[in-house]
C-alpha cells in the first residue's frame, strides 16, 4: 500500500473478483431487487444494490447498498434509506483513516458518529452476512414502528398493511398470511 499525503495510506485498486462475488450473492438475495456494476461489469469499481421495495413500508421511497472493495482488503459498504424529505445511512469501513480504527462504523441516522467495531472474519461473505442482517434489522424496525408486519426470511406475520401494499408484496412473490381475528 503506497501512502498518501495525508500519511494515513491508501486503499489500492478495486478487488473485481471480490465485487463479482458479491454481486453473484447479493443478486439472489430476496431483501435485492437490482445490482449494477459501476462504472461497467468489465472493470468495476462499485456495486451499486438496489433493494426490494415490496420488503419495506412505504415510508421509504428506496433502499440501497453501494459496495466498494479493494485488493488490500479495505472496504466501504454504504446503507442509505431514502424517505420523503429525509435520508437514513450507516456505513461499514476498513481503510486507512485518521479519525478511527482501521476498521470502523459510521453510525444511523446520518453516519456521522464513528465508532471501531470488530468481526471474526474479514472475509466478504462474512460481511456480506453481517451487512444483510443489519439491513434485515433495520426492515424489521420499521415495519414495527408502523406497526406493520410481514413475512421477512426470519419470519414476521403480515398485518395492518393497506390494500394496495398488500397486492405489491404479495405480487413480489412475498409469503402473505392473513389472520382472522387480528
């Protein structure tokens, strides 16, 4: 890794193996709706991940990852929530820095609190896992906050939706129950 002029280093060239990889998970997923390579597929850079909008109340417009990945093994995987007039982000990061450990967390709802966090592995699948069960969480949050439910790939049970978000999930080819009684 050569330094920068900020003497904290760089994060080298794009891992495009490590993108594929991703992408090649990531696209089977059902929380993802889209992946694009950015600035093409034969030399990416990011990964761009459009999430399912079927998965999410409507108070969020659109959901998304960008991936970065480099072939020092630095990462930045970027999670915005677009709502109405407001946005929700965090951010995975391991690179050279000077506000933090190498391997760090930019805080919801805006990503400005930073904090180091640490994991077993740092394989890309493991983060992969790690990103999506966060995602998931956060899924879960919201529709609970709406007090709304659905079935997620950890089970929640369908409940208070509108009718025309009901038919959009249920087209989506989401598990849908309806309780009598409920």
């Amino acid at each position: 890794m050569s330094p920068s002029a900020d003497g904290h280093g760089t994060t080298g060239p794009p891992d495009r193996e490590t993108l594929r990889l991703l992408e090649r998970h990531l696209a089977s997923d059902s929380l993802v709706a889209e992946t694009a390579f950015d600035p093409n597929r034969f030399e990416p850079r990011l990964l761009r991940v459009r999430l399912a909008a079927e998965q999410y109340p409507e108070i969020v417009e659109t959901a998304r990852l960008d991936v970065r990945w480099f072939t020092t093994g630095d990462f930045s995987i970027h999670y915005i929530e677009e709502h109405d007039e407001s946005r929700w982000e965090c951010r995975w990061d391991r690179h050279p820095n000077g506000h933090n450990a190498r391997l760090h967390f930019h805080q919801p709802p805006d990503g400005a609190e930073i904090t180091n966090f640490s994991l077993s592995s740092l394989h890309p699948l493991e983060l992969y896992s790690t990103v999506l069960d966060a995602t998931e969480a956060r899924i879960e949050t919201l529709w609970e906050e709406t007090n709304q439910y659905f079935y997620t790939r950890a089970g929640r049970i369908a409940r208070s939706l509108t009718p025309s978000r009901l038919t959009e999930i249920r087209e989506a080819g989401v598990a849908v129950v309806t309780i009598a009684g409920s």
